[in-house]
C-alpha cells in the first residue's frame, strides 16, 4: 500500500509541522475504533504527530514531489517500542527550519490495523490490487477548522482511475 498526500494536504502539513516543530514532522494514521474493532465503515483519523504505543508502519513521504502530492510507496520500517520523540529506523530527522520554510517530507506512521483492513476489503483474491492501494490524505474544510482525513474510503489502486487520482 502506498502513501499520498493531496496538495491540499500537503500544503496544510507543512505549514502545521513548520509552526510546531515539537511535531517531529510525523502524521499519524489511526485505525477509528467502534467498540473495539475496527471500522470499516469510517475512514481511519489522521492527526499531526506520532502515534501511541504499537508497532505502526513509518513511510517517508515527501511534501514538494511532481505534480503537487507527496506520494511513498512501501513501508520504512516500524516505530521503535518506547520511542518517545521520533527518533531511531523509520523516524523523520528533526530539520532545522526558519520561519516561513517549508517541510520537505513528513514521516506517516500507519497503524497495522489500517493495512489490515485494506487487505481483507480486497480479498485473497485480489491481493495484487491491495498492494497497489493509495492511502490518499486530503483536507477537508469545516467553517472555522480544517482537518486531515483518508479520501476515498476504502483506498483504491492508483491505475484505476489512469492518473493516479479517484
């Protein structure tokens, strides 16, 4: 499963992580749960920083690529147990940034639970449309607040749609 961010995501991240630097330049995607399980039926929330205890899956994805999005494929290893600040495999290196700079890349942490789910919404069957799923992050604006979110929900592959978008 790859990682993308939208523009628009992209944008709002950058300017976030730039203004609170104690954000280690991480995102965090969490699998929504309802009574315990995991929800199918509701996309997984996306906040700034790390992520809780757990054995997330860190993937690198750049803030500037072509085209606007910042897009990764594959995982870059896992949160190291007990990690408290980023640092270790997988973690985005703290950058030195002056005001007003952009964050070249950020560190999305996916939970396993996410990937899980993708996996068994494909099936068997069709796990080579699985691997080939986009975790796309996009914005979402509400009067007075934005807010990252997973769009469209379940991930689907890239070349479905021929240019990589839904």
């Amino acid at each position: 499963m790859r990682v993308e961010l939208t523009p628009e995501a992209a944008a709002f991240a950058a300017r976030e992580l730039a203004r609170r630097p104690e954000l280690n330049h991480t995102l965090t995607v969490e699998a929504f749960l309802v009574s315990g399980c995991c929800s199918p039926n509701l996309p997984p929330e996306v906040h700034l920083g790390l992520p809780p205890q757990g054995d997330f899956q860190a993937v690198t994805v750049p803030l500037a690529a072509a085209g606007g999005a910042g897009r990764a494929g594959g995982d870059g290893g896992g949160r190291p147990d007990g990690a408290g600040g980023g640092s270790g495999p997988g973690a985005a290196a703290p950058a030195a940034l002056e005001e007003g700079a952009t964050v070249p890349a950020v560190e999305v942490y996916v939970d396993p639970l996410v990937a899980d789910f993708v996996r068994d919404w494909y099936g068997e069957e069709d796990r080579d449309r699985a691997e080939q799923a986009v975790l796309r992050i996009d914005l979402v604006r509400y009067p007075g607040r934005e807010e990252l979110t997973v769009r469209p929900w379940p991930p689907e592959p890239a070349a479905a749609t021929g240019d990589g978008r839904p």
